[in-house]
C-alpha cells in the first residue's frame, strides 16, 4: 500500500533524476544511495500492495523520515514479530545491501515456499533498510567521508565535532565500557541514553511492542561473526546456551552456502567489550532471540567490500538468518500446537476412562 506522500515522494525522486525500476529490475547487488533505496521501497509497496506496508517511525536530526517496510501475510490470528535493521553504521554498506536482499527473497518465496508463508503467516517482519540515514548519506558524498560511522547530529555545547555513534547509545549498560564520552571520537555515545533520534525511534517502536517482538536482529560489518548478548563481562544472558546452539547451527548453515567461517559468541568472548548497543537492549526489553550480524570479510576490505562480493555475502547470510527465524517460529507455534494436541489426547483419554468405568 502507497499513501499519498509516497506517491509524491516517487514523482519527487523522478523530477531529482533517480531511476525508478521495477522490482524485477533492480540491482541488488550493487550498493545503492538512499534516494534509491527510498524509491525501491516504494517500489515493494507498490508491487506487493497485500503484503508490503511502509511505516514512517521517526525522524533524523537531518529531518530524513526513518520508515521500515512491515511484511507479513493478513491472519486473523494475533501475530509475533520479527525486527531487522540495517545501516546503523553509516560506512558499513553490505548492511542495507543485505536488508533489501532478506526482503526480496522473502517476497519472491512466499507464495512457492510453504515453510516462508506459514512463517509470514504467523509473523510480521519489520525491516529497516537504512537506520542512520544522514550518516549513510554523508558516506556518499566523496571519499572524503566515505568511512563515515556516526549520525550527523551536533556534538554537545563547547564541542565542535559531529555525531552520536548510534549502537553506544542505547539504553543498556550506557556510557560504561568500550566507549567514549569524547565527542570527536568514532564511538562517541551521546549526552545521555537514547539522546539521538534514531536510537529513540527504534526504542519507541520496538519497545512499545516489545512482547510482539520474537527476534532482533541489527546487521553490520564486517569481521564474519554472529554476536549474542551482552557486551560487557560478567553479564551472562540467561538464554545464553541456546542463543550459542541456534547461533551456531546458523553459522554451519552460512558456511555450507560459500564456505566463510562465521565465529559465534558474545562481543567480549570473540571482539571486544562494549555497551550501548542496540543487540543488549532488545535484550533487556526481553525479547528472547537477540544477534548482531557481522558480515563480510576479515579485514582485507573491510567497510569497502568489493560489489563483487554482495550476493555471496547476501546469499550466505540469508541461509543463516532464516534459520534462527525457522527455529524461532517452530518453537513458538509448532510447539504450541503440540502441546495443544498433547493436552486434547490427554483429555480425550480421561473422557475416555471416565465413559467406560461408568
């Protein structure tokens, strides 16, 4: 479904000289800048209007609208949700690459692949392809500021540097551990938690719905690494075990696909300590099944990863992705339909039982 402001925003980006393609045209393996992924949403919209929606959920110090594209089958039913977004680090490019891709290829599955419609059935999927829009905008600019990471929001009264490195400055452990309160650093984390605009639309939308929410997952690069919460040592998540056994099947999964070894841990076991992060605060909010991924590569390329290199990166990361989400839905609704069978034999029995010593 497309509002009206978004079919003005279409004409816009026509009158601004941006291509608009089809669905089926579009390069999805090519890094694109944000007026094109805006007009591809739009796109998705338009092309799967009983499935793709766009919800505009905040916006940036810039004034950029911060929008998601939900995706999901109508159900009667009360449905779970799963959360994705990408782009929180400006310079990490594969992160919306992959964003759009994961859309895509659920789109194209859901009417030829039974186990993606009951998923879409029973779940939502809230994708962001670009989180920190001015800061992805600002990496386009030359290269100059191509390896731009923060927002481009000012820095504090006195200071003359730019920018709130957006994955310190979430409400979770905020401000203690592998991060700075020096403006002019990279992983400079606010004023205060949540002070940047970004960090509190995701907070308002996700954590006002918080017991939706099955899965979150914050993608970017690179280092091939699949982390679990927390950041900070000493902080063991409860679910810890199984984050680690669904985080590592997923990881056996990405390396059937190319081979690229995937490492499985927590920041402090496998990277290194932090907090901040928008992984350990979903967490907090008690979703159950919390990941950042790290794609592509190990440091020969870095936040540049050659084009080349897009649809494996995607291809391989989608394997993995979608098998945590599988394992989450068939916990979820499969094992409640087995109890609910379970419980109806049982009960049926003792009926049963009943009818006949009577």
């Amino acid at each position: 479904m497309i509002t009206s402001q978004g079919l003005r925003l279409l004409a816009l980006l026509s009158v601004a000289g941006t291509t608009i393609v089809t669905s089926e045209e579009y390069d999805y393996f090519k890094y694109h800048p944000i007026s094109e992924i805006s007009a591809w949403m739009l796109q998705m919209a338009k092309s799967y209007p009983n499935i793709v929606t766009i919800q505009e959920y905040g916006k940036t110090y810039q004034l950029r609208p911060i929008r998601l594209l939900k995706i999901g089958l109508k159900s009667e039913a009360k449905k779970k949700a799963v959360w994705m977004d990408c782009g929180i680090h400006a310079r990490e490019w594969i992160a919306p690459a992959f964003c759009q891709y994961f859309v895509k290829q659920m789109l194209q599955a859901h009417d030829k692949d039974p186990k993606v419609k009951e998923m879409m059935t029973h779940m939502d999927f809230y994708v962001t392809p670009v989180l920190n829009m001015d800061g992805y905008f600002h990496t386009w600019k030359s290269n100059q500021t191509r390896l731009w990471r923060k927002n481009m929001s000012p820095g504090p009264a006195g200071c003359n540097c730019t920018g709130t490195d957006l994955n310190r400055n979430f409400d979770a452990s905020w401000g203690t551990l592998g991060t700075s309160h020096d403006c002019c650093e990279i992983t400079y984390c606010g004023r205060e938690a949540a002070s940047e605009q970004e960090a509190q639309a995701v907070t308002y939308f996700v954590g006002s719905r918080r017991e939706d929410f099955l899965c979150f997952f914050t993608i970017h690069s690179y280092g091939q690494m699949l982390l679990v919460p927390y950041g900070q040592p000493n902080n063991t998540d409860p679910n810890y075990n199984e984050l680690m056994k669904v985080g590592t099947a997923a990881a056996d999964a990405i390396k059937k696909v190319h081979g690229k070894k995937y490492t499985v841990g927590t920041p402090h076991e496998i990277l290194y300590a932090y907090s901040g992060s928008s992984r350990d605060w979903a967490r907090h909010q008690g979703i159950p099944f919390s990941y950042t991924f790290e794609l592509r590569d190990t440091g020969t390329f870095g936040f540049e990863l050659p084009e080349d290199q897009i649809k494996p990166t995607c291809e391989e990361a989608y394997s993995g992705l979608l098998h945590i989400i599988t394992y989450v839905h068939d916990k979820t609704f499969n094992g409640a339909t087995r109890s609910t069978v379970g419980f109806l034999s049982i009960l049926l029995l003792a009926i049963g039982v009943i009818q006949t010593s009577g």
